[in-house]
C-alpha cells in the first residue's frame, strides 16, 4: 500500500487497516514512534505552560507584596525628616525650668508632645527609649562612645542621648547610648612610675 501523508483517502485506508489488523510491523513500528513523538512534545507543551504559570503566580504574589510592603513603609522616609524636631522636644522637655511663666510653657509644650506622639502611633511610629542599667543592644541602640563606669557591668546602658524611632518593625534610628567598659589594666611600666613618684614624693617630705 502506498503511504501518502498528504492524501485524506490513504490515510481512511490506514486506519481501515489498523481496525482489521491488515497493517504491517514497519507501519504499526512507524505510528508508535510517531505516537511517542506526539505524547513527548504535548508533555514538553504542558510543561512549559505549568512552568510560565508558576512563574506568573510567583510574580503576582512579589508584587503584593512588595506593595503591602510599600503602603506598610510609605512613612519611612518622612520620619527619618521628622526625628530631628522629636529630638528637639526631647531636649526641651528634659531640661526643668525654674521661672514660673517658663513652667507654664513648658506644661503646654508636653501637652503638644502627648499629642503629637500619639498621632504618630496611630500610624505605626514608635519611640525607643533605652533605661540607664539596660545591657547594651546592637540591634537597637548605636554606642556613640565608652567609658569606665564603677556602678554598672561592662557592656551597660549609662547615659542615653537620643531616642530611638521605628516604623512597624523596621528601625528607623537607633537609639544614641554611651556604654560603659572596664578599666584599662595597668602595665608594669606606669606601676613603676607610680611607685618612682611616690618614693620622689616622700624624700621631698
């Protein structure tokens, strides 16, 4: 039997033939292949199509949240302008007057402060305020300088400059901290100037 891809009749003849089992090994052999070759590339179809999909959804959902994440922070940037002036209030509400018109300004500002922390924690914004004893966060707090403290363990809060402010969860400045350390030890050296200082000391006596 002619085999002719092209012509509808042949084809009908082929399949008349398979359905009678008048069909040769060669052609049976032939369709298999040509069977497998169908099967393979509608695999190689549904694997690029599952592929791009999963792609798609992966992108969807970066997109979401990339945009919670933007509604979420759109305030960062106009915190980071604002801390100068909380820092300002910090400063003013710190330091007690004595003058009694002063103290009376002084109650107004505080009311304005309670106000205006209040607004920004609806919003999200937190003050950070270290305690003096409170072991040493890097996390949180920024260690502007060190110094010998008797009072408190090394690594430990003694003095607080700055409060910190976050957004959420996200630290926006860290809170500014002096930190206390040990005492440098003392080398053998400055212990013989010592002992030399005290001996010039007593012969002068």
């Amino acid at each position: 039997m002619k085999e002719d891809k092209k012509n509808p009749k042949v084809e009908l003849e082929d399949e008349k033939d398979i359905k009678e089992g008048r069909v040769s090994k060669r052609r049976y052999q032939s369709l298999l292949e040509e069977k497998e070759k169908l099967e393979k590339e509608l695999q190689a179809w549904k694997d690029k199509y599952y592929r791009a999909f999963a792609d798609t959804e992966n992108l969807k959902k970066q997109y979401d949240q990339d945009h919670r994440s933007a509604i979420k922070y759109r305030a960062y940037g106009f915190v980071d302008r604002l801390i100068p002036v909380l820092d300002s209030f910090h400063v003013a509400l710190t330091n007690e007057p004595t003058d009694p018109v002063l103290k009376n300004y002084l109650t107004g500002f505080q009311y304005i402060y309670r106000q205006f922390v209040e607004a920004l924690e609806n919003e999200g914004i937190s003050e950070y305020a270290p305690k003096i004893g409170e072991a040493f966060n890097g996390e949180f707090m920024h260690a502007l300088d060190t110094e010998v403290h008797e009072d408190y363990p090394p690594n430990t809060v003694v003095r607080v400059y700055a409060k910190g402010y976050k957004l959420h969860d996200r630290m926006v400045r860290a809170a500014m901290v002096i930190v206390s350390k040990l005492p440098e030890p003392v080398t053998q050296e400055e212990t013989n100037v010592d002992e030399q200082n005290d001996g010039q000391s007593s012969t002068l006596a």
